[in-house]
C-alpha cells in the first residue's frame, strides 16, 4: 500500500472514529502534537479493528518518551555525564514541578491503561481529548519551561 492511500485511510478511519466515540478534538490537533500519522506511515498499516486503540497508543509513546526525559533530570544515571550535568542546571523548585509534570501525566497514562482494560469507549474517546488539552494548555507550557533551562545551561 503507498503512502497516499494509507494516508486515506488514516484520515477516513479517524473520521469514523470521532463520530463512533464523539472525540472532539480534529486530527491535525493531534497529529501536530503526537505524529499519529507518522506513526502510521512507519508501522505501515491502519488497524481496522483497533484503530483508536492505535491513536492511544501513540498518544501513550508521546507522553512516556518526555516523562523519561524528565525522570532522567530529577535522576540521573550516575554514569551518564549528560544527565548529570542537566540535572545541575535545574534548582529544587525545577525538580519539584517536574515531578508534578510527570505525575499529571502518568495519571493520564494509567487512564489509557484502564481504558483499554475495560473498553470503555466514553473514557477513550475523554482521553483522547484529554490528552490534547493537557497537551496544550500545561504540559508543553511548563515542559518549555523546564527546557529553556537546560538549553540556558547548556549555552554557558
């Protein structure tokens, strides 16, 4: 299958799933924030049976790469001089509200989990929305945050 065909249908099967679920948030919303079509291209197919089981999955990716980047700032592998140095360059507060961030996220993970424990749709479809306003209006915000300090330190 090409690129373009799978690319449709990507773009049909999530049509049919926001009506299915209700998922409010539209699919440039999410695929500029966790890649979902990228993921498809790589993966090289559109699950039929699961596909929004598939989107939560790589909402899932999105969230655990950044909390182990995060978790990696408040401890580091002792070894690993990188992460050593980055966890210098941030103050107790940083660490704190790190933590936080990686808690709120989690909690939004672990929803994801129970989720598809229980197939719940409703809950699937609010976490899909969920997890694009948690995005946008405090993760990436604090996360930028906590960035522009590392990148601060790295240019001294």
């Amino acid at each position: 299958m090409s690129n373009s065909e799978l690319l449709k249908e990507l773009y049909e099967r999530f049509d049919g799933m926001k009506v299915d679920l209700g998922v409010k948030t539209g699919f440039e919303e999410l695929d500029s924030i966790f890649f979902i079509s990228d993921a498809i291209l790589s993966a090289g197919f559109v699950s039929k049976a699961g596909f929004s089981r598939q989107v939560c999955s790589r909402i899932v990716d999105t969230y655990m790469g950044w909390n182990n980047y995060l978790h990696n700032l408040v401890m580091p592998v002792p070894n690993y001089m990188i992460q050593m140095q980055e966890h210098k360059m941030l103050v107790d507060d940083d660490k704190r509200e790190i933590w936080r961030l990686i808690g709120e996220a989690m909690s939004l993970v672990s929803r994801n989990t129970l989720v598809g424990l229980t197939h719940d749709r409703k809950a699937e479809a609010q976490f899909i929305d969920d997890s694009f306003i948690f995005w946008k209006t405090s993760f990436k915000p604090r996360l930028e945050r906590i960035i522009r300090k590392t990148v601060d330190g790295w240019k001294k």
